[in-house]
C-alpha cells in the first residue's frame, strides 16, 4: 500500500503508516487543529524532551535485519545493540533527535 498524500514518517526506515479506521475518520474532520511557533525560550528544548532519554520504543521480530536495514538507511544509531535479560536493544534517533529503543523482546 503506497502511503497517504501528505504523509511524513519522521524516519526513511521503510515501514508504511497503518491504513486508517473508517470509524476514526468523522472524529478526526472534527477536530480542529491551529499550528503555533515555540518561544523562543523552547527552541533549546526541541528535540531533547526528555533531556536525552528513550521515550519511544520501535519493536521488531528480527533485529539484525531491522538494524543493518536501518543503518544501511542513514539511521543514527547512539549505543551498539545490547543482549539485555528482555531481549535485544539498540538506540537511536530520528530527524528530530528524540531517541528510541530498537528491541526485539524474548519470546
């Protein structure tokens, strides 16, 4: 499925939006939204939320094709992939330097 018009995924990693609910639709057109601009006291803010921490986290069922796929892309990757007692985990950022988990979770 090729994606929607007008859409941007923050990364070029190769995954599609999911299509979206019809159900969800006639709530979505009533919504109204009003773009604003940053103070300029949160620009420093921008990309560092979380004051450098994971909040997003990306799960796959096979990391070492998803990693090598993802670097292969460009993708920044901030720490080497880790077995950790849940699975296996790497960090990395988007365009906009929020960081996020790559975990591919025991099963």
């Amino acid at each position: 499925m090729p994606p929607r018009e007008g859409c941007r995924l923050p990364l070029n990693i190769g995954f599609l939006p999911l299509p979206v609910d019809p159900s969800q639709m006639a709530m979505a057109r009533s919504l109204r939204s009003t773009g604003i601009t940053p103070a300029s006291s949160q620009l420093p803010r921008i990309g560092n939320q979380t004051g450098g921490r994971v909040f997003l986290f990306l799960h796959t069922d096979d990391f070492w094709r998803d990693y090598e796929a993802y670097r292969s892309r460009g993708v920044v990757f901030r720490e080497e992939p880790g077995e950790k007692q849940y699975g296996i985990v790497a960090v990395f950022e988007d365009l906009y330097g929020n960081r996020w988990d790559l975990m591919d979770l025991k099963r």
